[in-house]
C-alpha cells in the first residue's frame, strides 16, 4: 500500500523511513486561493469603507469577483483529503480547540459579511431587473425574473432615503469584513507559523507576511480579470453594436484609468510585503537561532533559483519596475501583474514546499516532484490537472454571477431575450 507522499517525494541523504512531503500541490493552491479572497475584498472596501471614490468601478468589480473566489476557496482542502466528506465536519462542528476547527466560524461569518454586502449593493438594481421583466417574455427572462424576484426579499423600497439607509450599511458591513477578510487568511500564516517542529514556518510575522501577500495577489487578479473582461466587453461592442452600449474609445479610457489608479496601490502593499519578507528573512540570519545552519542550505542554495529569482526577482523586482516607470500601458499592465501572481504562489510554494524540504534528522532532504501526467485519481488532485481545476472554477463562478449581477457599472441594463 502506497504512502500519502510516497508518489512525488524523492529522498536524499538521511531521511527517517516514514517521512514525505505530505502537503503538496494543493495545499500550496489553498493559501493561494483563500489571499485572493481576502486581496480582492480590502480592494472594494477602499472604496467602501475609505471613500476612495477613484476605486468605485474597481470596488465594485472586486466584491462580485471575492464571492466568486469565496466559493473556491475550501475546494484545495477537499481534494487534498482522502476522506473529502470528512472536511464538512469543520463547518458542521466548528469550535476554537485548533486553528484548522476555527475555520468553520470564521469562513461563515466572513461568507455572511460578503454576501449581505452584495446584496445591499446590488439592491437597487435587483429590483429595478424584477420591475422590468415584469411582462418579458422568453424562458431566460422567466428565471431572471424568479431569480431578481428571489433576490429582492420582498425589499422593493427604493427611494433615496432608502438608499442612504442601504451605503451606511454597506460601510459597516465593510469594515467590519476586512479583519474579518484578514482574520481568515492570516490563520492561514497562523497555523504554519505556530508549528514549533519546524524551524523554517514557525515565526511570529507568519500571518503577517500571509495578510500582505494577499492584498497584492487579490488586487492584481482582480485588475488582471477586469483587463480580461474589458477586453471581452470590447469585443461584444463591435461584434453586437448593440445602441445602448458605449463605443470601445469609452471602455478603454475607462479601462486604462481604472488600472493606472489601482496600481497605485498594488505597488504600496507589494512594498509592504516584500519589505516583511526580507525582514524576517534578516532576523533569521542574524539570531542564527537552531536549525539556521540547515535553513541557510535550504534558502540560499537549494531553494535559491525559487526564492531570488522568481519570487523575489520576476515577481516582485520586474513588476515594481514596470507599474513604477511612466507609459503605464495595459499590455505593460497585463504582464506586471501575471508576474506579481507568480511571485504570490511561488511565496506559497516556498513556504509549504520550502518547509518540508529538509528532513528531521537535520541531514536529509526531500524534493517535490510534481505530478505533471496524472496516472490515477491522486496524481490528479496533486498535479497539475488538480491546479488548474481549482483556479478556473472562480471565473465559472464569475461568468454565472455576471450572468444576474453585471460585473461592470456601466452594463446595469435588463437586455429581454428576444
């Protein structure tokens, strides 16, 4: 019978018999996928909670997209486990004995805060969708109307007072969900740094260095999807020259605002974090605390080209580079950021990776292979094909919401099937 890890790890030099790299793929895609929920949510409550009036077509984009992304987030976990049903019984029995049972209270409460908040924003346009369709015809606009009907809760209040009542809602709403956006990925960083066992995760700016890392890696997929979509909606404007719709000078002017404003702030938190990063990376070679002398091989030499090179050379050097210098363009844009996701995950995969590269013997290592060709179920999950599952399911989430709630302002027209 095979052992968890067995299939992707090879040894070197002296191992105990029974260890492996039991965390892999998908453990590295979880903290990934739960700092994007988190970075895409702070970047709407800016707005929100901030006033930056300069975020409001971003803000709103961001808030539909952490939904999306909301609903991604615990799949890492079930495809890790061999027992996936198991996994419900963290949101079934949640109590505060263990950092990984917390995640049940904290993953429905900050679920609760995203998902009333959308609501209240939306409000206005579920019921002006429901008024509309009233007596449109066609099986699509049959379920638009039960959906917006659905929707509206019986709230068909609209009036300006209303609405007033609705943004002092959003606001606290908001501010009361980004600790609580901080507070469900900083556990993340939580649990890897309170692992005494292992010298390389246990640190106390763990969750700290997690939290800052994704902000960026939020904000820069959601500037990175919202290219995307404007780039789509560019298309449809041309193909469908529809009247209603603005001309595609418009859409890009607005694109390219949108992205150099958010920029701005992308470039902040990735200061921020690269600057917590090397400071505990400091800390640690001058203590030279135990076990240094085992993490500086790791570091600087076995993890070198992954640590220096392409977390911290292509994706945290190249994009300042590019988001500093003037002639912010989008294609300059696109590649900044594609970048910055690459050094996030490469974060990740460092630390989850990292962590368990060097055996307990203190003169061992292990190495990761991963499963790029999946010959069963479990190289599957672990593999390439698992990751790649995981990371297109938000934008499928995304296409279905957009179908209900444009992600774009400008689009909030009811369009009747003809």
């Amino acid at each position: 019978m095979e052992v968890h890890g067995e299939l992707w790890t090879l040894k070197e030099f002296f191992v105990y018999p029974n260890e492996y790299i039991y965390w892999s793929l998908q453990i590295v895609m979880y903290p990934f996928m739960t700092g994007l929920v988190a970075g895409a949510f702070v970047l709407s409550s800016l707005y929100h909670v901030f006033g930056r009036k300069e975020l409001k077509d971003m803000a709103r984009f961001s808030l539909i997209f952490s939904y999306a992304l909301l609903l991604t987030a615990p799949m890492p976990l079930l495809l890790h486990l061999q027992q996936p049903l198991r996994g419900f019984n963290v949101f079934f029995t949640p109590h505060f004995t263990s950092a990984i049972a917390a995640f049940g209270v904290v993953f429905f409460l900050y679920a609760s805060i995203v998902a009333s908040e959308l609501w209240f924003v939306n409000r206005k346009f579920f019921v002006e969708s429901a008024i509309r369709l009233r007596n449109a015809e066609g099986l699509g606009n049959r379920i638009k109307l039960f959906v917006y009907r659905l929707w509206t809760l019986g709230a068909y209040d609209i009036s300006e007072e209303s609405l007033k009542k609705d943004e002092r809602v959003i606001r606290i709403l908001a501010g009361i969900g980004v600790p609580a956006a901080c507070f469900l990925h900083g556990y993340a960083g939580f649990i890897f740094g309170s692992v005494k066992a292992n010298a390389l995760w246990m640190t106390p700016l763990m969750p700290i260095i997690f939290i800052m890392s994704a902000i960026v890696s939020g904000i820069a997929l959601c500037m990175l999807t919202y290219i995307i979509t404007m780039g789509i909606r560019k298309i449809m404007i041309l193909r469908k020259k529809k009247p209603w719709m603005t001309t595609v000078e418009e859409v890009r002017t607005v694109e390219i605002d949108v992205i150099k404003i958010t920029s701005k702030y992308l470039v902040f938190f990735m200061v921020m974090a690269v600057t917590l990063e090397l400071l505990d990376l400091v800390f640690r070679g001058y203590t030279a605390l135990k076990h240094w002398d085992i993490l500086r091989i790791v570091i600087y030499s076995r993890d070198f080209f992954n640590i220096f090179v392409i977390q911290y050379g292509i994706g945290t050097i190249l994009p300042l580079i590019i988001f500093l210098m003037p002639g912010l363009t989008i294609r300059k844009a696109t590649i900044g950021l594609f970048f910055v996701l690459i050094g996030v995950f490469m974060m990740r995969w460092n630390v989850v990776i990292g962590g368990q590269a060097f055996s307990l013997t203190l003169s061992g290592y292990m190495d990761y292979i991963l499963p790029i060709i999946p010959h069963n179920l479990e190289t599957f999950k672990e593999g390439i094909g698992g990751a790649l599952l995981i990371l297109s399911m938000p934008f499928f989430f995304l296409w279905i919401l957009n179908k209900f709630i444009p992600v774009v302002d400008s689009t909030h027209r009811v369009v009747e099937d003809k």
